[in-house]
C-alpha cells in the first residue's frame, strides 16, 4: 500500500510542476451586429380603377446615405377617353367627339372616314373646309390634311464623279486584299 501512496504522490507531484506554466491564446476581432441601412421607397397605391395615374417610385442605397422618391403620372389620353365618354353619356355627343379630336390619330381617322372633326359649331363639310382654312388649329402630328407637293421629274445626267469614286474604292480593295 506504501507502493500505491508513492505512485500517486509522484503522479500528483509531477501534474501539479507540469500544469504551472499557463498558455494564451488572444485572438482580436471585431463583430457588427447589424445590417447596413436600407433607402425604402414610399408606397404609392392608386387602388381606384378610375384614375388615369400610374406609380413610379426607386430608391438607391449607399454605404452612408440613401435616397428614396416616388411620384405619379398623369395618362393624358385616359383622362381625354374619361371626358368625351361623359360628355356623350349626357347627350353631348358632338362634343364628346370633339374631344376627341384633340388627337392627332383620331383627327386623321375622322377625316378619313368622310366624317371630319366639329370645328367651332360647325360639322360635315362646313367644317371640313374650316380646318383647310385654318391649318394651325389642326392636331399637331396630323397627316390627314397635308396636300402632297407634286414629285418633281428630274434629268438624269451622267455621274462621272460617281463613277470615279467607285473605280477608286474598287482600287483600294483590291490592293488591301
């Protein structure tokens, strides 16, 4: 038993000598917990079908600052279909037209169709020769009124120029290949 007392005298002598010296192990690095800011755009809800509106809206994000916007647009040409639907559900249907004849496209179509655009209270063809007589008042981007100028036959002459310059790059294509 004196054995056994030795043996574990000595095994806790030589742990207790072996377990002195301490070891560090430092290690330095920095954590962020949380997430860079974000730029939200506003919500711009146009929830009525009877709006001519739409939505548009961004934003842009950078490490230190950002920005967000949004706006509406106004659809013109709904807003002219709206007007003249109106007008011809209270019984104004010339009116209604006329509206309608704010654009150019439908301007076009009318006087094609033999049915021109009321002019100042005036329809049919009293208007019709209103709106030759006052071409300034007519839809900007309309076709249907402008009078086509006469092609003017021209001479041919021969292009002795034209014929030189093809001699030439026919010349210097030969001479690069």
């Amino acid at each position: 038993m004196k054995l056994l007392v030795s043996i574990l005298f000595l095994f806790t002598l030589v742990a207790t000598f072996t377990d002195i010296k301490a070891e560090t192990n430092t290690v330095s690095s920095t954590v962020v917990n949380n997430t860079p800011p974000t730029a939200n755009s506003p919500a711009i809800n146009i929830v009525n079908s009877d709006v001519c509106k739409t939505s548009s809206v961004g934003a842009i994000q950078l490490p230190y600052i950002g920005a967000s916007g949004g706006t509406t647009i106004t659809d013109l040409n709904c807003e002219r279909i709206k007007l003249a639907r109106s007008l011809y559900s209270m019984g104004m249907k010339v009116a209604g037209v006329s509206i309608l004849c704010q654009d150019a496209r439908v301007f076009d179509a009318m006087i094609m169709s033999g049915t021109p655009c009321p002019y100042m209270s005036s329809i049919g063809e009293d208007a019709l020769d209103l709106w030759e007589q006052n071409p300034d008042k007519v839809p900007q981007g309309s076709t249907a009124l402008i009078k086509p100028e006469p092609i003017k036959q021209q001479t041919q002459k021969g292009d002795i120029d034209g014929l030189k310059n093809f001699g030439l790059m026919a010349l210097g294509l030969l001479l690069i290949f």
